[in-house]
C-alpha cells in the first residue's frame, strides 16, 4: 500500500469478485512490496481461494480498458465480528486512489449491513495509510508466532449512518 495519494486517473469499476479472481488475488497478495524483506514470511504461502470468495464478502478494482480490465485491488469485509480482514492494491496500481475508493466502499457496504465499526489489524507498513483515510487506532494487536511475529495497530473504520 503506496504512500503517494494522485487521483484515479482512468475509470475503475468495483465488483464482487468470483472464484476465477482467486489466483489474481492471491498473486497480489504475494506480490506485494510491503511484504518484502522480513515480512515475506507472512505471506509466502498466503492463498485466497474460491471457498474464501464464496464465504466473505470479497470486492475487487477492476481497471479500465489500459489495463486490460484486471484486478488492481481488492478487499474482504467479514461482517461478524465486523473487519477489514484483507485490503490489497497491486504494486503497479498504488498512487492512483484505489485504495481510498476500495475503503469507501467498504465503508458503503458494512453501512448497508447495519454495521456502525469496522476493525481492521493494519500491516505495519499500512499504518499511514489507514489513518489518511479515516480510520482511528484503537490499540495493538499482538504477536502472534509462527505465522505474525510482530506486534501489528489496531484501526478501527467509524460507519456513521445515511
């Protein structure tokens, strides 16, 4: 998740991913730069597939005709108890807004759910950008080895009704 905050500069459709966008999800996950050096553990095994497609409320960025309609970001919203579980935006998309309109639209969606909070536990190199875009820490979550080693912010999304 980039640090640079430009504009989306070409249309980008958000959609209910499906279970051919598993391998693409997975791919970005495990592509991600802000895993790289000693986070690389997290997710070198990391694997989203169609049962967690079918089981969560997963949407996706799809990117316009330049770039070749592919999915430039994604995110999960579990519903109870409510969290951001995974929020992605490619390394080659990042800086162009779609991950301020991925959370907006987690935001639309756990509104419409009757949500008013939504937690999320932020990769420690996401931290900046969930406080750009609204999001108020509300603590730590622990360490929890093997598979986290480190102590991770914990943010917390407000929903404030239509």
């Amino acid at each position: 998740m980039g640090s640079r905050t430009s504009p989306v500069s070409q249309p980008i459709t958000i959609r209910r991913t499906v279970a051919r966008d598993a391998k693409r999800l997975t791919r970005i996950v495990r592509g991600s730069r802000a895993y790289a050096g000693k986070y690389a553990a997290a997710v070198a095994g990391y694997r989203i597939g169609p049962d967690y497609i079918e089981a969560h409320r997963a949407f996706a960025a799809v990117g316009a005709e330049e770039d070749g309609g592919r999915i430039l970001g994604f995110y999960s919203l579990v519903l109870a108890p409510p969290e951001l579980d995974l929020l992605f935006v490619a390394d080659e998309a990042q800086g162009r807004g779609i991950g301020r309109l991925l959370v907006a639209h987690m935001q639309s969606e756990a509104r419409a759910a009757g949500l008013d909070r939504v937690r999320v536990v932020s990769h420690l190199p996401a931290e900046e950008f969930y406080h750009r875009v609204g999001a108020v820490r509300i603590g730590t979550a622990l360490a929890n080895p093997p598979a986290v080693p480190w102590d991770r912010p914990e943010f917390e999304f407000r929903i404030p009704p239509e």
